[in-house]
C-alpha cells in the first residue's frame, strides 16, 4: 500500500523535485534497511528516514 501511495504522488511531477521515504520500525512489516529501500522504491528517494 505505501509503495502504490508513492507511485500516485510521483504522478506529473514539475522537476526538480527531491523525495524522501521514511520507514517505521513499528508500522511498516517488514522495515526495510536503507539498501532494500533504495533497491525496491522507485523512483529511488533522495532521502532515507526512519521513525
């Protein structure tokens, strides 16, 4: 659900736009570490939080 959120957002965007992704230890199953995130989000984000 997150990665589909993602996909709408990235929708007709004016560039140059920088995105940021963050990842919740307790909400998101599994938490993916930074290198899983860059591999599996696309558009890859410029940013990598956790919370």
């Amino acid at each position: 659900m997150k990665q589909d959120t993602w996909q709408v957002l990235h929708q007709d965007v004016p560039a140059p736009l920088y995105w940021g992704w963050k990842n919740f230890y307790d909400e998101d199953s599994p938490t993916l570490t930074p290198d899983q995130t860059i591999a599996q989000v696309h558009p890859t984000p410029q940013l990598v939080t956790y919370q």
